[in-house]
C-alpha cells in the first residue's frame, strides 16, 4: 500500500516530462492513481474523526477494571498511544508515520498493523478469488439462460432461486451448510484453515493452497482445499444470486438489440450467436456488479468468517471495531478503500477491452 | 419458371396482452429471380413482420398459417438447422438502422467472415480475402483497413454498405432490405439505392425492398406491393402503379407524398390513423378514412381481385381516381 502511495507521485512526472506526449493509458493510469492517493487521504480524515466522535473510550475499551482504578495505568495507556495530545497533532502523527509506511501498533494483538494485515489479508483473498470465479462462470451461465427461456419455466425457477438466495441471511446459510456437510455427511472440516497436525507451508503469498502447491506439500494443499470448500459454498451461492438478476436483466437487454437479430438472420447456430454476440454485448453490466462483488469480498465477510474460524479481514475488522482499536480500523479501512479504487480501476480497463467504444482515444 | 419467393395466404398472428393480435392477414406475394420488387405502406402495416416471418424470426408463440416456398423449400415447415441453412445463404436481410444491426463491439471483418465460413465452408484465408471483395464491391475504401475497423468508426453510409456486404456474404439468392435507406442521409440513400441495384444487375440477386417512400419505390423496383393494416391492398408494375393507382389508399399515398417543388398547402394528408392490430373495422380496413367508401366496404374485408394488366387491387368500389399529375 505504501509503496503505491509513495511511487505515484514519481509516476506522474516520469510520464509527464517525457519528450513524446504520454501514452495515454499511462495518462489515465497516472491520473487514476493521484485520485487514489486523495481518496486514502480523505478515508484517514474521515475514519479518523469518526472513531473519535463515537461515544466509547478506547481506555475504557482496552483496560480491565482494576486498571481503569489505578489513575497511573490509565495515564500511562493514554501516553503510549498518544490518546493525551489534541486531536490534530494525533492525526498529523499517525499521517507522518503513514508516509513512513508505518500503520502504527494494534491495541490489541500488539502488532504491527502492517504485519497483521499481511497476515489476514490473504486468509480473506484465499475466499475472494475462488468464490469470484465460480461466482462468474456460475453466475452469467445461469443469467443467460434465464434470459435466453425469458417467462418459461427455467426463468421462473433461476429468478426464484435469485430470490431465495439474496434473502437468505449468510450466518443461516452458512450454519445449514455446516450441519448438512460437515455434521451429516462429514464430507468437509467445519472450520479453520488447516486440520490439526498440518503446519501452514513457507509463505509466499500467505494463501496456503497456493504456497503448499509451490512448496510442492501436496497433502497440506489438499488439506487447505478442503477447508476452503464450505466457506466458499457459501460465498459463492450468495454471489451467484447477485450476479444471476443482473446478468439476466443485461442479457435480456441485449436480446432485444437488432444486432442479436442480425446475427440470427446470418444463419450463425444459436450457440454462436449467445456466446460471441450476446455474452460480449452483456458483459459490461455484468462486469460492474462483479467488481464490487469482488471487492465487497475482499474486504472480508463478518459472518461467514466468523462462523467457519477463518482468520480474514473480516474478522480483525470486526474484532478492531468493537476495541475501538483506532490504528487497526484505519488500517482495515485504508485496505478497504484501496480494495475498492483498485477494483475500480480494473473494472474501468476491462470496460475497454469489452467495449471498442470506451476504449480510450 | 416458379417463382424464386412465393408466398400464399399468409397470416401471422402474435400473442399480445389481452390475447392474440393478428398481425398479417391473407399476404400473398412472389419475387422472381433477380428481379427488384417493392413493399411499401405505412409504419406498423406488417411490411417488416413479413420480412421476420421468412426468415423464422417471429417471436415465440406466433402462428403462422398459409404456405411461404423459397427455391422449392417450405419456409414454414423448417426446423432449426433448416432455417439456420436459409437464413444467410438462401435469404438474407439487411436491416432498417445499421447502427443498431450492428454489432459494437466485434471487428467488421469478423461481422464479415463468420457467417461466410459456416455457410461456405472457407477457412480463415479465403474468408479474409472474399471479404475484402465484399467490401470493394460496396465500394468501400482500403477494406484491409475496414476489416479490422469497428462498426462505430464508420459513417452510417459506410454503415449500411458494410451491412450490405454482410448480407450478401454467403451469397443469398434473395435480399431483404428492410427500410435500409430510411436512417441515412438523403444524400447517402442515393448511393445505397444505386449499390443494390447494381449488385442485382451484376449477381442476379434477387431484392425485396421494403420502404414507406414511394419515390423510392418508382427509382428501383419494376414491380410493387401497396400494405395496409397487414394486407396487400395493391399490386402491379411499378410504373402503373404510381401513375394510376386503383385502390383509394395508394393514391392517397401518393397524394401526401412532398416533391421538391410541390408547396406544402397542395399536400393531402389522410385524414385518421391506421387501424391498431386487432382493432381493424369489420370490412375493408381502409375504409374509415377513405373517402370513397361505401356501404358495401362495412361487410367483410375485400380480397385482392385482378384489375388492369397485371394489376390487382383489393377494394370493392375501385372508383374512378383522380391523381394529382406528378
């Protein structure tokens, strides 16, 4: 994160004095990139004086009762995390620590919040980017078929089963999933990352399927699979009933272009004329809703996390908030907020690619 | 010799709101092989829905009655793979606006080629080096460049003439061209007119060219079908027809039709609008805004019936009518 932070601004004049006049997607990708700086900026500002505007005490929060009797202790916790100086020179500190890459001290793992996100931020992708593909070949596969049938029957069940599956709450969801797969059918771990008597492999990028696999230790691959099975049924089912609605609204769209009819009235197979003409023409929309899917993912879920152990963003974020633990919660929320523009960014690219149109000139 | 496109009694009726809409009643009408012929009348008179209709691309739950043969084959009875045999190689349509028949976000050349090596059997070769003829043969410059191109860094001219190359890619035998001047400049339609009568001279493609302006019917066509509420009111020579039209509908076409020189106060617009599908009177659909109507043209809807030479009008009264001299 703080290397992004700090490359951009050299970026920007690097592209600018060159003799010939930028590329223009380094243009764009320079521009979008000071938008994110300032919008990091804006997440501190605002995160910050909203931890501190909330009734709640972080001494209070963080120091048992006994403590909190003894004036000296609450004074000395006050001076450790600078709690005893105005709120502007709080601020000023935390950005010149920020600059430095320095996120500050959690209250309450009494780490780096740096290196806990390091260490949770993976957990969580290890959830995001398998649900996210499954979610998207699951998910526009069904959408368009719903939208190919439109009002028959497989279009009534796929927009019943949308309904169902956006109304259903995820603890539920998950808990039912757990009592059918793990306590019935013992077909998948109730929780955790790794069976008891695994060790995590050396870490690469800290998603222990993808560092077993590196590390060649195939069993703790397999067994880092299995635990990933009924986090990711869940997210993935969830995720699938988002994106069903707006694939098939977008696809049925698209269905009524003249281009579609065009096509038809070429002789092309039908297959041909849903996979390369309809499925490019739909894909804009769909991409958009993905991508906040996906970062909506990414930026960890309470409750699955939660109910299945997983050690996610999700869960550092909920366990940040309710300590009032401020230099984790600008941590999570500076991670947040860069998941989003990044996300963002990608999605805005992608547009060019589907999209001759958009491309930019 | 049989006609290359012959069409009898039609009728297609589609499912609407509140029941079922007839949309075309008792159509009939043939096309010879290379030969140009017209439909003209009003928006919404079904002239476009026939055109969907011969190429299987009604929407579900239309019902089709009557017989539609092209070069021998029954339209009406294909399946799937008959139609997806059809559509492109046999008959082949280009359509109203090309900007929307279009497809954004795929090359011109791939519009171009894909059909053409379904159809044709050609690999990517030979299917490169056809569509670059295509593309001359519309007259469009450097096609090598055109093929890599997107449909929207084109002109709506160049456009149309890319949408024509890609309805004669497979090399149909007949070529619906529905309205395909109507979303261009006038100045750009003259050329497209002049595109497709050439490739009939030069092919021997055979066009049915939909339009609603009548003018463009006397340019091109040697033979014309007059629609109106989904029926043929009238057909005949071209030249006939224009001159001295028998059905009271084609000459009030003709009649609020401008010419450049013509002031606006001597234009007759028709009086009323054409009748909803479904909603059409019990006799001659025409007749509540006809001003020779009878009350014989209240009791049933009158068939088409020989006239003059060639010609043949459905109208009970054919009363003697009085043409504004062009």
């Amino acid at each position: 994160m703080t290397t992004v932070h700090n490359g951009e601004p050299g970026a920007v004049t690097t592209t600018a004095s060159r003799p010939r006049r930028a590329h223009p997607l380094l243009a764009f990708l320079a521009k979008r990139l000071a938008i994110t700086a300032g919008l990091l900026l804006g997440v501190t500002v605002v995160t910050f004086g909203l931890v501190n505007v909330v009734p709640g005490d972080p001494v209070t929060a963080n120091l048992s009762d006994q403590a909190l009797n003894d004036p000296a202790t609450v004074a000395a916790f006050r001076e450790k995390w600078g709690l005893d100086q105005p709120l502007w020179q709080q601020y000023l500190h935390y950005l010149g620590n920020l600059v430095r890459g320095d996120l500050g001290v959690s209250q309450q793992t009494g780490r780096a919040v740096l290196d806990d996100l390091v260490r949770y931020v993976p957990a969580t992708m290890e959830l995001a980017i398998p649900t996210m593909l499954l979610a998207l070949v699951i998910g526009t596969g069904i959408g368009m078929l719903a939208a190919v049938r439109n009002g028959r029957l497989t279009d009534q069940l796929v927009r019943v089963g949308a309904l169902l599956g956006l109304s259903t709450p995820p603890f539920w969801l998950s808990l039912v999933v757990l009592y059918v797969f793990f306590y019935q059918l013992g077909l998948a771990p109730s929780g955790g990352r790794l069976s008891t008597g695994f060790s995590p492999p050396p870490t690469v990028t800290g998603m222990y399927t993808v560092d077993a696999a590196l590390a060649g230790q195939w069993d703790v691959a397999w067994d880092a699979a299995q635990h990933l099975t009924l986090p990711v049924l869940v997210l993935t089912s969830l995720t699938v009933a988002l994106l069903v609605r707006f694939v098939r609204s977008a696809m049925l769209e698209v269905l009524q272009q003249d281009y579609i009819r065009a096509a038809y009235a070429k002789g092309l197979p039908a297959r041909v004329v849903l996979r390369r003409h309809l499925l490019r023409a739909g894909l804009v929309p769909v991409v958009t809703v993905s991508g906040l899917a996906f970062a909506s993912l990414l930026s960890g879920t309470v409750l699955v996390e939660s109910i299945f152990g997983w050690p996610g963003v999700g869960q550092y974020a909920y366990r940040s908030a309710t300590a009032l633990d401020l230099p984790a919660i600008l941590g999570v929320s500076l991670f947040v907020a860069l998941v989003y523009t990044l996300v963002n960014l990608t999605v805005d690219l992608l547009y060019g690619l589907i999209d001759p149109r958009i491309r930019l000139s | 010799m049989a006609p290359l496109l012959d069409v009898d009694s039609l009728a297609v009726t589609l499912p609407g709101p509140r029941g079922p809409l007839p949309i075309l009643h008792d159509v009939s009408l043939t096309v010879d092989e290379g030969e140009l012929v017209g439909i003209a009348g009003e928006s919404g008179c079904g002239k476009s829905l026939t055109a969907q209709t011969l190429l299987g691309l009604l929407p579900a739950g239309a019902r089709i009655t009557g017989t539609a043969r092209f070069a021998g084959t029954d339209l009406l009875g294909l399946d799937n793979r008959g139609w997806q045999r059809i559509r492109g190689a046999g008959i082949a349509m280009v359509f109203q606006d090309p900007t929307a028949a279009l497809h954004p976000m795929l090359t011109v050349g791939r519009q171009l080629t894909e059909h053409m090596r379904v159809h044709l059997r050609l690999d990517r070769r030979s299917a490169t080096r056809r569509a670059v003829e295509l593309l001359d043969q519309v007259r469009i410059p450097d096609p090598e460049q055109a093929l890599r191109a997107y449909p929207h860094q084109f002109s709506g001219g160049m456009r149309q003439r890319a949408a024509i190359a890609i309805a004669l890619a497979a090399r149909p035998r007949l070529l619906i061209a529905d309205e395909p001047t109507t979303a261009l400049d006038v100045t750009v339609q003259a050329g497209i007119l002049a595109l497709l009568d050439r490739l009939r001279a030069e092919t021997g493609l055979a066009v049915a060219f939909i339009t609603h302006d009548l003018g463009v019917l006397s340019a091109l066509t040697s033979r014309g079908y007059v629609f109106y509420a989904g029926r043929v009111v009238e057909t005949g020579p071209t030249g006939s027809l224009l001159t001295a039209p028998t059905h009271p509908y084609t000459a009030a076409l003709l009649g609020a039709r401008p010419h450049g020189t013509q002031a606006v106060g001597t234009l007759r617009p028709i009086p009323g609008a054409p009748p909803a599908p479904g909603e059409a009177p019990a006799g001659c659909p025409f007749q509540p805004r006809c001003r020779y109507a009878e009350p014989a043209c209240g009791t049933a809807p009158p068939p088409l019936a020989p006239a003059a030479a060639d010609r043949s009008v459905a109208c009970v009264v054919r009363p003697h009518l009085e043409v504004t001299a062009r």
